[in-house]
C-alpha cells in the first residue's frame, strides 16, 4: 500500500525498467533504492518544501537531490512522465486564470446597494453627487 505523495505497486512496475540500475558493492554507502528516491522526489515536488526540509525517512536531501538532478540531464523523468501520463486517471487539474470568466460583480463591478448604511446607527451617509 503506498502513502500519499508516493508511487503505488502499479506505477511502480510500470516505470521500474526506466530508471537506471541500482549499483551494488564498489566504494562508499550502498545507494538507497530507486523506488525511495522517486518517492522522495515526488514528496519534495508536491509538497513544495525545500530539498533540505525532507523527511529523514528518505535520507539525506542531498543524495535525493543528487540523482534528480543527475536523472533530469539524463531525460529519465521525461520518460517516467510520459509512461505515467498514459493512463488518464484525472487527479489533478490545473486552471489557467487569465481565461477564466466570471460576472461582473464577481469581477471587481461596483454593486451592491447605492446608499451604504453608516456603522453609527441613526446616521445616514449622504450621497456623494447631487441629483
């Protein structure tokens, strides 16, 4: 079962393939596993925080950075993008504002009554033009 912001199983195995292989044994710390780095990547990508407010969870921010940023010269995450942009599971939308219509008052338009009551009841507010 995955957590929010995470890959499910099925994401998962459909992008698996896509991402270069785990490198086992040589020098230093054993990498952390792909699925825990995209997991980390997408996290940081739609939660909007900065890289070094990650989750420990996940590991050292730096590390995650490292392979995003190393995957995005590579043109990995244009081909994890168009294999999960396949199945078309509308969970996200986006709206773009500047096309958006609204009624005139809903737009800013002068409305409402003409005459304002004042805030000290029993006082009036005369009108600003003379008829």
């Amino acid at each position: 079962m995955s957590k929010r912001h995470e890959l499910t199983d099925e994401q998962w195995e459909r992008i698996k393939d896509l991402v270069p292989p785990e490198r086992s044994g040589g020098r230093g710390r054993p990498a952390k596993d792909n699925r825990m780095m995209i997991n980390a990547i997408i996290w940081v990508l739609k939660t909007g925080v900065p890289w070094r407010d990650l989750p420990e969870r996940f590991g050292s921010w730096n590390s995650v950075y490292s392979r995003f940023y190393r995957w995005c010269k590579r043109g990995i995450w244009e081909k994890i993008f168009l294999e999960l942009s396949k199945d078309q599971d509308h969970e996200e939308y986006m709206i773009d504002g500047s096309q958006a219509l609204v009624h005139q008052p809903g737009a800013g338009g002068k409305g409402g009554p003409k005459n304002k009551e004042s805030a000290v009841p029993g006082e009036e507010i005369p009108p600003k033009s003379m008829p």
